[in-house]
C-alpha cells in the first residue's frame, strides 16, 4: 500500500486541513507526524505559555486522528533530520504539509522538498494559514504594503476567502515508534504555574470551535465596543487557536460571515479587520524575516534608550509599577497567560514610552508569557507601539494608563479582579491619591516620564 506522510505544524487540527486532506483524498495510507524542533538554526524555541498549549493541542489531536484510525507520531530533533528518518521507516512516496511563513521554516521547507526530490519521493505544500499567501497581495509597484488600511482593501477586492474544507471520514496507515509526549517536558512542574491557564483554556479543535460559537453567540454582538472594555469578555479569545493551527482563519472567516445580520453586521465587519491585522503581520515578517529583533523602520536604530534601572524593569514584568491598569494586565497575562488587547497597548505603551525600555525587551518577554505568542503578530504590535515598525503611531502617542482605565473601566471592576488589594483603595484608578493599604508606589511619574519619551521622539524625528 502507498503511503503518505502528514507532517503536522502550527494547524493542528482534522478540519479544514488541507494536507491532510490530500493525503486522505489519495486513497494511501497515512502516517501523521509532528516534530518538535528546538535545534534549526533560526527556528524560534516557543516560550513557557506556548509550551503548556503545545502538550495539551497535541494530546488532542492525536485523540481526534485516533478516532479517525491513525496515531499521531512525535519525534523530537531538527526536522531536516527527522522527517527524511520518517519518510525511510514508513516508505512513504508522498510528503505533505501546510506552509509557513517565517525564513527559517520556508528554508527548511524548501531544503526537504529538494532532497526528497531526489529520492523520488514527492513534496507538497498547501496554502492553510492565512487567507491570503503573503506574496499575493501586493502594492501597485509590486512591494509589500506598509500600511493596514490599503492592505486589507486590496486582500477583500483580491478575492472572497474560500470555503472550509470537512475533516476525512476515516483514515487508515500504519503503526511507528513515537516520543512519549509527557517526556517532552512542556508542562511546567517545578513549580507548577499553570493553574490559571488550566482554569481558563481548552486547547485543541474541539475547544476552539466551542470557543468560536460562543463569541458569536454572545460577544459578537456589540464587539465594536465592547472588544475596548477588559472587565468583560468582549472578544472573541480565538488568538491561542489561531496561533496553534486549531481552527483555520477560512472557518472563522466563513463562520463570522454566515452568522451576522443587520444588528451586527458592523461588528463582524470590525471583527473581520482583526483577522485582517492578524493577515498583515505575517506579510511584514514574510518581507521582513528579523521582525522580532530589528526596527521595521531603520532611521529608529539611532534612537537612544535610557537605562532604565532593574528594579524598573521588575516592577512591569510582576505587575507592580503602581500604575492600576498596567499592573492589572500583567498580573492577568501571568494568571492567564493572555491579556486584553488594548491592555497591552498600555503595558507596552509604559514600558518603551515611559521606562524608555528597548520594545525587544517587552517583546521577549511576551514571547514567553502568552498562550497566544506569535511570531508575526507579537513583534509586528510592538513595533507599531514603539514607533518603529509599519503603520507606526506618531511619537506623541503615549497611552496614559490612567485616563485609559477611566474611560474602558470606569468601575474599576478590571483592575479589582487582577489586583485584589485596589478593593478598599480610596481611587481605585489613582491609588496615590487616597488610602491604598499594601499597594506600591509609582515606579516614574507619567508627565516627567512622558516629557522624557517625547523628548528623545523628537530629537530622533527632527534628527
């Protein structure tokens, strides 16, 4: 019997996959695999977050393949090693897999096509991941755009994203040796801080689809607003999905679109614009491989960094900088391993802005915090808030963390629930200025902090 091999990547899930369902379409026998590659040069480690949604998205796709009929092999080891090994033990004439964007992986994708070649085995790649390739949507003069707006007009004149593709019926394909999953030691164990994230989240298909008939059930309507306010679940929280492969954008996408009426349609269409951000990220990292460690804008590589003091930095990373709304987020990404979108604006806002701290710092160490780090998105938003990446905000834009917890958490009901001890605060918003037993003091003052920033801005724009 032939045999195709399935290599599995960041779309771990039976639906709407379109490898899989080539392999399933050919009549051979299957063999699902998944490499964990932490040797590639060039080829990111995930972070502590990402590692914990890792083992369980795993666990549940193996149990969603074996109920097709396969097992999903792991095997750990750089994959321009470990996917040939596979290819020889199953004797598999056909390799198939989803495209990824980053330079390193297009690298070691386009390495394995060629040396497969020339054992005659064939490898396919299909468009999975994002609606549009990132080469396919390009400015008049043929080069990437670097704004948003223009961007995502051209992506919906380009064309409609196409319908999801079902999960196969049945699959069948022989037995190999694989890692044992708990070996991979992704789970955090000394000590365990995953609490929060097991209270919180259901990796996995079937928990992404759960996920995605509740926020259109419920948060979709109104989400042009309420998406702003952090004290309530105003957004869709699909952005760990997305990033694992769980769910394709083509399935939320389509679902989004067949759910909406007159009442919403406003909102879905404010929503479709965030799958479009989500779109515009990868193009800025497909053309702009060094996305996460070199400014987007080059000029900004004479911007002087202050040397903000260890302590300073501490008191963002544990949420204790005496500002309500920062602390509050940060304290929520380390309970949850996520935080609020406009929240993290004013975290990263306040630590570049007002700390004067370098955005790759910020960008690390979100890196390793988030269930929902990605590679595009994550350096492509820290860039935009530092100024220095595409559809950059002007350099007086500084988010005052104060008046932003004002207006989108006016009762402080936000602030209360990730920082217990603002409860008998006299000013919830601005502790400083009334009884707010056991919470610290300011770690800089936002105006002569904020003078400062403008400061630097200017001299680096007039410069």
């Amino acid at each position: 019997m032939a045999v195709t091999l399935v290599w599995f990547r960041d779309d771990l899930r039976i639906s709407d996959n379109p490898a899989l369902a080539a392999a399933a379409d050919s009549g051979d026998d299957v063999v699902a695999c998944y490499v964990l590659d932490e040797e590639t040069e060039g080829i990111r480690p995930l972070g502590g977050a990402s590692r914990w949604w890792l083992h369980h998205s795993l666990a549940a796709l193996d149990a969603s393949l074996a109920d097709l009929g396969i097992p999903l092999v792991l095997r750990r080891g750089a994959a321009g090693d470990v996917v040939p090994d596979l290819v020889r033990e199953s004797s598999a004439g056909a390799v198939v897999w989803n495209r990824r964007y980053g330079l390193a992986e297009r690298t070691t994708d386009a390495a394995l096509k060629a040396s497969l070649a020339e054992q005659g085995v064939e490898a396919t790649s299909f468009q999975a991941n994002l609606m549009y390739e990132p080469w396919e949507v390009t400015s008049g003069s043929g080069e990437a755009y670097k704004v948003f707006t223009p961007f995502w007009r051209a992506c919906l004149a380009f064309r409609t994203p196409r319908e999801p593709l079902p999960a196969p019926a049945s699959l069948h394909g022989p037995e190999l040796a694989s890692d044992d999953l708990p070996a991979w030691g992704l789970l955090p164990t000394a000590p365990d801080w995953a609490q929060g994230l097991r209270e919180t989240w259901t990796p996995g298909e079937t928990g992404a689809h759960a996920r995605l008939d509740e926020f259109l059930d419920g948060a979709a309507h109104g989400y042009k607003d309420s998406r702003d306010r952090p004290a309530v679940h105003g957004t869709s929280r699909l952005s760990p999905h997305l990033r694992f492969g769980e769910i394709s954008p083509f399935e939320v996408w389509h679902a989004a679109q067949d759910s909406k009426d007159s009442s919403t349609a406003e909102d879905i269409r404010v929503f479709g614009s965030e799958l479009g951000w989500r779109e515009f990220s990868w193009q800025l990292l497909y053309f702009n491989p060094q996305l996460a460690t070199v400014n987007y804008r080059p000029e900004f590589d004479a911007f002087t960094w202050e040397s903000s003091t260890e302590a300073e930095l501490e008191a963002w990373q544990r949420g204790r900088t005496g500002y309500p709304l920062i602390d509050a987020g940060m304290r929520q990404m380390w309970e949850i391993g996520w935080m609020h979108n406009r929240v993290r604006m004013a975290t990263a806002s306040f630590l570049i802005k007002n700390l004067m701290i370098d955005w790759r710092v910020g960008e690390r160490f979100f890196w390793d915090c988030l269930v929902d780090a990605d590679a595009a998105s994550n350096a492509a938003s820290w860039q935009w808030v530092a100024g220095s990446g595409a559809d950059a905000s002007p350099y007086f834009r500084i988010f005052n963390p104060v008046l932003q917890s004002k207006k989108f958490d006016p009762e402080g009901t936000y602030l209360v629930r990730f920082v217990p001890e603002l409860a008998d605060a006299e000013n919830v918003h601005e502790p400083w200025k009334g009884a707010a037993p056991g919470y610290p003091e300011r770690v800089v003052d936002l105006k002569e902090s904020r003078q400062r920033a403008l400061s630097a801005y200017k001299a680096l724009s007039e410069g």
